[in-house]
C-alpha cells in the first residue's frame, strides 16, 4: 500500500484523488488545502485539513499547485525522509532540493473539474533525485496509468512547451473560430467533424503530412479574401502570422 497525500484542490489534485481512488493498493491520507469548501467537495472531512502543522504521516507528499507556489508551499512540509513531489511541466525538479528525497510526478493532459477523462491513457512523466524514489513513483504511476515515462527535467519542459502549443494556443484559436461562427450566426458544432478528424490523422501522419488549408497550397486570393473579412486586428494579426509560418515551412514546395 502507498501512502498519498495530496497538496491542493485544483484540476490536477483533483484527477489525481479520483485516480487514486480507485486502486485498492493506494491509500490517500490527507488533502490539504486553504480553501474548506474545496476541500470538502473533494474528500471526506477525516481526510482534510488546512493547518500544515498539522499533516499525517504519508510515502509520498504531491503539490499539485500553481507553479508559483510550490517552492513555498513545499518550505511547510517539515517530514524528514518523506518523498516530496510536484506535478509542473515547467518547474525543474530542484525547485524542491531543500527536501532530500525530491522528484516529478507530471500528468500530461488538460485538465477541467467537470470533464471526466480516463486517467488509464494519461501519459504520466517520472523524474527522482534517487533511483529507490523512481522505483517508488513508477510504481504509484503505474496503479493509474498505462504511459509512464522516466523524463529529465529539460525534457519535461520542452514536453510542456509543446503542450501550450498544441492544446492551449489550439484551444484558444478553437475559441476564435466559435466567435467568427457566433457573429455570423453560424453553428459552431458544424466543424465538430473537422476538428475531431484533424486530430486523428496525425494518429497515422506526422502534423507536417496533414497540414493543408490555403497557406499550405500558397492560394494568395483566398488568403487575401479572408484578411478582408477580418475585422478585428488582433484576429487579423494571427491569421497572418500562422499564414506566413505555414508557407515559410513549405517555402520550397510551393
């Protein structure tokens, strides 16, 4: 059995206390928090507390905060020869070095309360100051998922680079996209197929196979066409921007 305490009550904790509640081989002690009402909509009263003074003795501590504050979050936990871990994809893993057993445990993966998603396909990336510590975090990882990876700290960070671009700049031009249909009165859910098959074809082609669009076959009146239609200059500025990426990455072929 693995002892688990969970620090915060956020997107993350909260995927990982629903995780892990569901192996029989894990054990969650306590989540902490400031907030009690979060808490409680998370775990049960025994299971809570806000007073890092007063926090049970766990295997492993996870802060699953914001990464401005885990270092000084992690500066309350007083347990000696206790694993401390965070879940940042950009914070190095000696942000956490005044512990001497410090490591990773990064889920991969945009996460919402509301949204359920099957934690089983959650690529989760490893990293430990000592070999028994990794041992001990690929086995918690592995109760949970079925992609667990040992990756450095200068991996980690150009994983989670990656990620802002093909998730949260993708879910903000997604957003951009929903608000050219709502002004036109147009239904958004009508490029639902678009969106799901564009995701899919890099399942069997690598994203520069599947780019297509006018950009990529250099259709300069359809480009112009659409620089038109924009009004606004900041969705302008994007168009033309991504627009020019694409052609200067297909320069050759065009």
């Amino acid at each position: 059995m693995i002892k688990v305490s969970i620090l915060g009550t956020g997107n993350v904790a909260t995927h990982l206390f629903k995780a892990f509640s569901k192996s029989d081989e894990i054990e969650i002690v306590q989540v902490i928090g400031r907030n009690k009402k979060a808490l409680l909509a998370l775990a049960p009263e025994e299971k809570i507390t806000s007073d890092f003074s007063n926090l049970n003795e766990s295997d492993i501590y996870i802060i699953a905060l914001s990464d401005n504050s885990i270092k000084t979050v992690s500066e309350l936990l007083t347990h000696k020869n206790k694993l401390i871990v965070h879940t940042s994809g950009s914070t190095p893993m000696n942000e956490l070095s005044r512990h001497e057993r410090h490591g990773v445990f990064y889920p991969l993966q945009t996460f919402s309360k509301s949204n359920e998603l099957d934690f089983k396909k959650v690529p989760i990336c490893l990293e430990a100051e000592n070999k028994e510590d990794l041992v001990l975090l690929k086995k918690l990882a592995n109760l949970v998922s079925e992609n667990v990876y040992e990756i450095h700290t200068e991996q980690r960070k150009s994983l989670h680079l990656a990620a802002v671009f093909v998730n949260n700049f993708t879910n903000h031009l997604y957003h951009m996209g929903s608000e050219i249909c709502k002004e036109n009165n147009v239904r958004f859910e009508i490029l639902s197929p678009l969106i799901q098959e564009t995701a899919r074809k890099i399942e069997t082609l690598s994203p520069y196979e599947a780019q297509t669009g006018p950009a990529r076959r250099n259709d300069s009146k359809t480009i112009a066409n659409q620089l038109e239609q924009i009004k606004k200059q900041e969705l302008k500025a994007v168009y033309e921007l991504l627009s020019k990426s694409i052609q200067a990455t297909y320069g050759k072929e065009l």
